[in-house]
C-alpha cells in the first residue's frame, strides 16, 4: 500500500477545455454523478440543494451539496448526511492564460481533507479513487468539448 499524506489529498490534471467550461461541469451536482465512484448516479433529494448518489465500492448512499466561486472557480462539496454537511473536497479550475497555454486549456486540480476517525485502508482507497476520477472528468470533459460547436 501506498503512503499518502495523512492530512489531505490533491491530484491535477491539464485538460483541453476553457476554463468556464470545467468549472460549469464540475458544478452541476447531476454530472457529480458521472465521474465521482463514490457518489454515483446523483439525484436531487426533497432537502434544499442536497443530492444524493451511490458508492460503487459498497452501494452506501453519499449526499452531497455543491457550493460554488464562479469569480475564483473553486468549487466545495459538501460531503455527509443531510443534517452535518462538510466540507470535505474542493476543486479548483485555473485557466490556461494562467500559466502559459491558451484559454481552450485549464488546470484542474481536486483536493480531499481526510476526516480524523478515517481508517488509513479508506483514506488509501479515496486517494486512489482520486486518481481515477481526475483522469474520468478529463476524458468526459474533452469528449464533451468534442460533442459542441463553440
């Protein structure tokens, strides 16, 4: 196994879309369903702003609410039952002009905070999971780019 930092998580990737674009994925809590094992197949619960998904690992329910800096395109979910919700991962977009490259690229970058009572074998499995889902939201985020007219 692995060692990860015990305290938190965060894995990057470059991804050939506009910055805006990332960031409106990444904010609807629907798409969350797409690309999060963990929280799979989101759907809208009679709580106010609350989705709730599936984990893939062991069909547990995952609610999530999703709240969101257009201004500095970083987005927090909110992870936890309907009562005591955390925030647990952000995201954040960074344009391509940012760093060098053309606005059709981006940075995004996902950072977990690890909870103090997680055991280290699910702390590894989020980490790895991360690993997967980066990689999921830049291939979804391209083919998407791919399917528009711009």
């Amino acid at each position: 196994m692995n060692v990860y930092d015990p305290l938190c998580y965060t894995v990057s990737i470059e991804v050939s879309v506009p910055a805006a674009q990332a960031f409106q994925y990444l904010s609807d809590p629907a798409k969350i369903g797409l690309w999060a094992l963990g929280c799979f197949n989101t759907l809208p619960t009679e709580h106010d702003r609350l989705y709730k998904g599936t984990s893939l690992f062991d069909n547990s329910e995952t609610w999530v609410r999703v709240e969101t800096d257009p201004e500095r395109l970083i987005i927090d979910y909110h992870i936890g039952d309907p009562d005591l919700q955390v925030p647990r991962i952000s995201t954040r977009v960074v344009s391509g002009k940012s760093y060098g490259k053309n606005s059709d690229h981006c940075i995004v970058s996902m950072t977990a905070w690890r909870p103090a009572a997680m055991l280290d074998a699910r702390w590894h499995r989020l980490c790895v999971t991360h690993d997967t889902e980066i990689l999921l939201i830049q291939s979804q985020l391209e083919q998407q780019s791919n399917e528009i007219d711009f």
